[in-house]
C-alpha cells in the first residue's frame, strides 16, 4: 500500500485526485472484487457503560469451518473503530468485514455513542481523542475472548485508536497485537484548519455538520443546558461547532485546546510497545502532507505509510467502477504478521 497508485480511470494530480479517489469509492465503488460478494449481516449487541450509557457493537463471528481451515484457533479478532460518523455499514467497515471473514477471524465494530442509529443517554459523545472510551472497550472484549486481537481505526478512530496505545503504553501489547491508524487526523489542528476552507468546507465540512448538528440539538433536548444551542446552530465549520458543542460537553477550554490535547502526532515519537502502522495518502484532500509525521518523529514500534495517492479512506482498485479491497489487504496483512 506504501507504493499504491490510484487505478488510470480514477487519476489525478494535487487535490484533483485526491477528491475523485475519496469521494467515488466512498459513493460508488464495490466492497469486494466479486460483484456476487453480498451485503454484511451483522450480529448486534448492546453493552452498558460504566457511566449509565449504552454503545451498540456490531460482531460478524467467523465461520466454524473457517477457524479450523486457516488457524490458528481460537479465531484472531479484528476490532475497527470507525470514523466520524461512520458506522458499520461504511463503505471500509464492510471491506475490513469480508477480509476477517476471508481469514476465518472473528470480526467488530463498536460504534460510538449516537453512531448506531439510537442517541445515547449520557451528556457526552465522542470526540477525536476518547481514549478512555476505547480502553474500556478493548479490555471488555479481551476478558471475553481467548483469542488475539487486533485492532484498526479509520480516521477520527484512527487517532483514537492511537491515542489510547500512547495512553496505555505497555498494556497496550498485552491487550492487542497490533494497531493500524488509517486516514488518520494525528494533527487535528492542521486538519481542522485544512476542512474548514474552500472545497472542503463547502463539500465535507457541510456533509459532517448536516449530520452532527441535529444530533448536538437532541442532545439539548435530552440536557437543555448543556451548550449554547444557537451557537450550534450557527456554526458552518468545525472552529465554530467544536466550540459550541464538543469541546465544552467533553471538559475542554476551547476547539484549539481540544484540538492540540487529543492530537496523536505530538505522541507517537514515544510509541516503543505495541506496534502500530499509520497510514496517511499525501494526497488527501482533508489531511495536508505537510502535517503528517516524518521517520524522526515516531517511535521505533511505527511504521510509516504514505503512498502519495489514495485520498481519504479511498484507495480503489481494479477496473470501472473499482472495489476497496486492496486496502483491507495490505493493511491486514501487515496486522497478521504481528499475531
């Protein structure tokens, strides 16, 4: 995957490219290369947190035979957090699916609180930086299991996913074998900045707060004092709405201070534990190059990929109309090699 190139149907130069390569396979693309590959039927449960709430995962268990076909048994699990109002049924979620059913591995999507289609009953959300919340789920599912797991996020679930192995240090490779951040915003800051203008704003920015507004206001009804609800219905990019709504529910001064706190950038030169890929295209249209990490800013247990295609969470394959199995691929293969 470090040396993917998009397919010739869908180049493009500069932001060009890494618009078309984010928003057709996002829109378009198969999940599978075999056009008969079905839709992923999920098993759901619903765990309690600690703190009175709810989050709903959604589990695709591994066929028996498969365990046995491919060992080793029991089955690995695959965790994927997926990214800012992502779900199960993303179009990467059920790419990362069908490659762990592929492999006889066990395979979940917790969703974040309010991302299952239900809203939570708790005050707070999720935010970029929520490594607590992703602690308690992973160690929740390794005292059910005998089995290895690994772990993937995809964007804002990346950063998180990296936040908590830089959290847990050492606990963290007695938990996973291995993490992989894919499309991840480790400087939100640069990235914020980078979604709040021009394209970006009009075009993704708009797509979020379209779906992340309502939800703050229902929010309300549920807390009517909880944050500023015209505030929130005034804000036309992330400064204004992490601000209004994110930053001050989740114990945070500002968006900025909420931004450089939950950063997993400034962290990763101290990642020496459980090892961990970070994937970034140098062409994604809401992640500048110019932010992501060098070989001198991370740990020894990073390794670095930044193809200088693929777009955000794109990286299609194979002819019209293309299919997002390359990147499950590549970044489960590099996972496998850990267990």
């Amino acid at each position: 995957m470090q040396a993917y190139r998009a397919p010739r149907w869908l180049a493009g130069s500069g932001l060009v490219g890494g618009n078309v390569q984010t928003i057709w396979p996002a829109l378009y693309s198969r999940v599978h290369p075999d056009r008969r590959a079905g839709p992923v039927s999920y098993l759901r449960e619903r765990w309690d947190s600690p703190d009175g709430d709810f989050i709903d995962l959604d589990f695709l268990p591994a066929e028996p035979d498969a365990r046995v076909a491919h060992r080793p048994v029991p089955a690995p699990l695959l965790v994927l957090f997926h990214g800012l109002e992502g779900s199960s049924q993303s179009h990467y979620s059920r790419a990362f699916a069908l490659w762990a059913h592929s492999r006889g591995w066990d395979f979940v999507v917790p969703h974040f609180r309010g991302c299952s289609g239900e809203l939570n009953r708790a005050p707070r959300t999720y935010f970029s930086g929520d490594h607590a919340e992703v602690d308690w789920i992973l160690r929740r599912l390794a005292l059910r299991r005998p089995g290895p797991m690994l772990a993937v996020g995809v964007s804002l679930g990346g950063n998180m996913l990296l936040r908590w192995a830089q959290e847990a240090a050492e606990d963290a490779s007695r938990i996973v074998r291995a993490v992989a951040a894919v499309s991840s915003p480790v400087d939100l800051t640069a990235v914020s900045e980078s979604i709040n203008r021009g394209f970006n704003k009009q075009v993704y920015t708009r797509m979020f707060l379209a779906s992340l507004k309502p939800k703050a206001l229902a929010k309300l009804q549920q807390f009517p004092n909880l944050a500023d609800a015209e505030a929130i219905r005034r804000s036309e990019d992330f400064l204004a709405y992490d601000n209004a709504f994110t930053a001050p529910i989740h114990g945070f001064a500002d968006a900025r201070d909420y931004w450089a706190r939950c950063s997993a950038k400034p962290h990763l030169r101290h990642m020496r534990d459980v090892p961990a890929l970070v994937l970034n295209a140098r062409n994604d249209p809401f992640i500048p190059a110019s932010c992501l990490p060098t070989r001198g800013e991370v740990g020894p247990a990073v390794t670095l990929w930044q193809p200088h295609e693929g777009g955000h969470v794109g990286f299609p394959a194979g002819s019209f109309p293309g299919h997002v199995a390359d990147l499950p691929q590549a970044v489960g293969a590099w996972l496998q090699q850990h267990l």
